[in-house]
C-alpha cells in the first residue's frame, strides 16, 4: 500500500535521508571481579583461579593481564604457577568489540615470595658437659614470607633451649645423656611446610669432680 511503502523508504532512508546502520550497544562496558585477587603467592605454587564478570558493550569480551609475575596469565580466568619473586601490580584490562572498543581496567598488587631456605649457621656440637656453655648455633633463613619461627621435633637436652624467634640453640646441659634432635623452620605463608634439619646428637658427660 502507498502507507506502508512510505513506512519502508523512511526505514531505509532514516531522518536525514542517509542509510542508518544498526545501533551497537551504547551501555558503558562493565568489568568486576567475581573472586579476590591474591595479595600474596609463592613460585612453584598454583594461585588460586581469578574470575570475573562482563556485562554491557559489545559482546565478545576479552580480558588481558598486565604486570604479572612470570608464569601468571589471563585467558578465561587469571591464573597460573608464579615463577619470579617480587612485588608486582597487576592490571586487568577487559575490552567488548565496540568500533572503537570500550575498556575497563582493575589493578591489584600481589607480593610473589621465594620458597624458605633455613640452614643452621654450623653443626651444634656432638660433645657437651653438665654446667659448661655449649657454642650457640643459629639458623641462617631467607625467602618466604616473615615472620620465621623455629622449633624442635624432640626435647632438647635439660638446660639447653632453641629460641622459637630468632632460631639461636644455646645453654649449659644439665643432665648427663644422649640426645637426638632436629631444628626446624617455618615461614608466615605457608606456616606448615617445615624445613628440618640433618638429625643431631648431642651426647652430654657429667662433669668431672
């Protein structure tokens, strides 16, 4: 009919008399993580996955990382095995397919430590006598996160202690014997995988009168 013909060359023409292609959608591109991005990580040690949520724009999305520890990475989700310590900012940049694309960006720090290494800074001493100072013995530790606390696996001899904070073994023994021990050290991230040391013996004589 002549109504609905002019109906159709309005359509094809659009107000100014030019072709009027179809709208993309102009709502802003919306970004938000749906899981936490871990502050702290470890190399050699999987983080947990990051997600997150698109909405608006153009769909397809896509999400890129920025700044990231080697071994981390975004594809569906931001994830990965961190092999490089040190402090980092990371920034995710998701883009929609908009001409030109619409961005949004979400940055966290994330603090990668190093495995712990804990080693005694010598052999305690495998002789002692009652009443007589033994050499102290510290434990050298580095990486991981602080801070350390060291422990022994068994009792010391009496009168000998191994300071939960600094990691020294130190004292006089008091009591004639054989005793077997191992030193210890853990980190504040993953405070349950404890480093031991070799196992020592101390054999501990009475003093001579």
């Amino acid at each position: 009919s002549q109504e609905s013909s002019y109906y159709y060359r309005q359509l094809k023409s659009g107000p100014t008399g030019t072709a009027t292609p179809p709208s993309e959608n102009s709502s802003p591109l919306a970004f938000s993580l749906a899981s936490q991005m871990p502050a702290e990580a470890m190399t050699g040690v999987s983080i947990p996955q990051v997600s997150w949520t698109l909405s608006g724009g153009k769909a397809p999305y896509s999400v890129t990382a920025t700044g990231a520890p080697s071994g981390l990475g975004a594809t569906s989700v931001f994830g990965g095995i961190p092999t490089q310590a040190g402090d980092y900012t990371v920034t995710l940049t998701a883009r929609d397919s908009s001409s030109p694309a619409k961005t949004q960006s979400i940055s966290r720090p994330i603090t990668v430590y190093a495995p712990l290494n804990a080693i005694p800074s010598a052999t305690p001493q495998g002789t002692a006598v009652v009443g007589q100072l033994i050499s102290p013995v510290n434990i050298v530790a580095s990486g991981g996160k602080q801070p350390y606390a060291f422990s022994v696996d068994v009792a010391l001899p009496p009168g000998v202690s191994f300071n939960p904070t600094t990691g020294v073994l130190s004292g006089a023994p008091s009591a004639p014997g054989t005793y077997s021990f191992r030193l210890r050290a853990a980190e504040a991230f993953q405070p349950a995988a404890i480093i031991a040391s070799d196992q020592y013996t101390m054999v501990v004589s009475a003093a001579a009168i």
